[in-house]
C-alpha cells in the first residue's frame, strides 16, 4: 500500500495537564506553591575548560574553575508542615481510531478502516487497553515524583459508571502492586478495560477517567513539576516551569504532553526490546539519544503501514496469526490511537 500525500489521524487518548495540590492535617486542600531561587553552582561541563575541538582552553586557570557559577530557577518542594500532595488530571480514551480524520487516497481509506476491524476482531484491544490502564494505576505518569515516596495511592472516577464511588483506589501501590499481575487482579480491573475497549470499538464511543494521585513525601521533598522548553540566556532563568492558575494562585503542573508520554509507554514490540518505550513512528528514546525503529530495522511505522494490504490478507485468511505479525499490528494501532500526520512525504 502506498502512503498518501494526505494522511491523519485524530488523538483517540487525550491527556490533560497535570494539577499539585497540597493536602493539610486540617482537611485543608490548596495549591502547591512555588519559588524562584538563586543557585550557587560550580564550574562544571567540559565546555567550561575544552574548546569544541577537545582541546584545553588556553584562557582556563585553576583559579577560574573554582569560581562560583550564580543562577536562578525555579524551585518546589513539599511545604512543611503538609500532610501528602494530591495530583489530578483527566484522560478520555476515543474512537477516532477508527477511521482517518483525512485520507486523500480512498483505497487507502478503505484498507485502514478494514485493518482496524479485522485487529478487533482476531486480535482484540485488551492488550492495549491492559497497557494503557498499567500506566495510569503505577503511576508513570508522576514521573520523578514517584520514585522517592513513603506511599503512592492512586484513584479512578469513570465515566459513564453508574457509581463512580463504587471504584476502589488503588492503595500503597509499591507495596501492594509489585508487578503487573497484581494490577489486573484488582477487583474492578475488568471493568475499568471494558470502558476503554468500548470506547475504542464502539461508533462515537468515548470514556473519561479523572485520575488522582495521592502521595507521601519526606520533610520538605522537592518535587518536579514539567519545565518550560527555553533557550538558555544569560542572565534569565535557566528553569522555568510551566504552570496554571489553581484556585486563582499560579501553581505548577506536569503538562499535557508528558502526562499523554506517560501512558503512551507501552511499544516493547521493538527488536532486541528490553523495555517499554513511547509509541513514536522511529521508536524514540530521548534518555537513550536513539531511536529503536529506524527505518532500516524494517519495524518503523512507514514501512509496516505499506504492508497494510498484505496483513489484511492474512487476517481475513486465518485465524492464528504469527506474534511477529501481531506485534506488528499493535505498534500500527497504537500510533493511529496516537493520532497525527502520517502521509509520505512527497508523495
């Protein structure tokens, strides 16, 4: 199948930002403050001796490298005296998935429309589901924030529910939800994946989780709020975060955006994979500075898209489908739920 020179897809997960509260002994819930301090760093960084050829800067004395380097960021942490912090955001699962938002080639239409059905059908969405939800009760979308707690608790409110309060959190999750099975063996875990299978398979299907996070940090604990993407400039902050007006107080956030990479963590599909990375179309992996499916792997979401033709024959053709092939089919869906341009370029 050839890619058209008009090809998208609407987001079928929509993530908001991320909101910090601060929960008080009193009962008291306000927004979590934040400051702006000036730090005395050290001379460090191999710009600050080497030129850009590798070689020692001339100019740089022993004395120079020892001079104090000022500057000023923005600063968080848990004020004293609170009792955990609170975190909420909201997340809809769609069915935009099911067709493109604009395809210029209507045989291509055709085929991805079919592609999608036949995958419900002799694949299934529990798999993605199962991921997506994994990632919202862990907690992954806490980022930093997660990793030094005494205790993390997280909650689901769904709609459309007939009791939303029915729900039951999910509590202490490191000390009770070690390892994947554990998440899936909670009481409403199946039902929470029915919403969002349903919401995926169904016409006009949609469901809406708001998300909490309750959390437990040491005296004064800094937290990490997302920051705001600058150049560095002399004499500006270097750490800027990006915030929202909580209860009319400028308060952090953790963006829209990273709480979306968050979820979207689930491509383990990848060769020689030994660990889940972001659904992106060349498997990027920003910590590693490397992308997993470069085109030259064969697994790049291009290039599996053109064979979009030859997996619906052998979907139609049987029932029993190699893993490889599967996985494949997982990957392909998962960036249409992710949504954006996917034609060839010039074409």
């Amino acid at each position: 199948m050839k890619l058209p020179n008009g090809l998208s897809y609407m987001k079928s997960i929509e993530a908001s930002d991320v909101i910090f509260l601060v929960n008080w002994p009193d009962g008291r819930k306000t927004p979590l403050p934040y400051t702006s301090r000036v730090a005395l760093g050290m001379k460090e960084g191999s710009k600050s001796a080497y030129k850009y050829d590798g070689q020692i800067d001339a100019d740089v004395t022993a004395y120079s490298l020892a001079q104090g380097n000022p500057h000023e960021i923005d600063f968080c942490c848990v004020p004293y005296g609170a009792e955990s912090i609170e975190c909420e955001f909201s997340v809809s699962f769609a069915s935009s998935l099911r067709k493109p938002f604009k395809c210029s080639d209507p045989e291509v239409k055709r085929t991805l429309v079919q592609l999608i059905k036949l995958y419900e059908e002799k694949v299934g969405w529990e798999e993605l589901a199962n991921r997506f939800l994994e990632n919202i009760c862990n907690g992954r979308w806490l980022w930093r924030n997660n990793e030094c707690t005494y205790s993390t608790s997280i909650g689901i409110k769904p709609w459309p529910w007939e009791d939303e309060k029915a729900i039951s959190p999910f509590h202490d999750i490191r000390k009770n939800y070690a390892g994947t099975n554990h998440f899936r063996d909670h009481k409403d875990w199946d039902n929470l994946i029915k919403l969002i299978t349903d919401a995926f398979s169904q016409p006009n299907g949609l469901c809406i989780f708001e998300v909490s996070a309750t959390f437990r940090l040491g005296t004064n604990a800094p937290i990490y709020p997302s920051q705001v993407f600058k150049d560095s400039v002399k004499g500006e902050k270097n750490r800027i975060y990006q915030s929202t007006d909580v209860d009319g107080e400028s308060s952090p956030i953790l963006g829209c955006y990273k709480t979306g990479a968050a979820i979207a963590t689930i491509d383990d599909w990848y060769p020689d994979a030994d660990k889940p990375i972001r659904i992106s179309h060349y498997g990027a992996h920003r910590e590693d500075v490397y992308c997993y499916r470069h085109p030259n792997t064969g697994k790049d979401l291009f290039t599996l898209l053109e064979k979009a033709d030859q997996y619906l024959e052998q979907l139609q053709a049987t029932d029993v489908l190699p893993d490889e092939m599967i996985n494949d089919l997982h990957f392909i869906v998962a960036n249409l739920i992710k949504g954006g341009l996917l034609q060839q370029k010039g074409t």
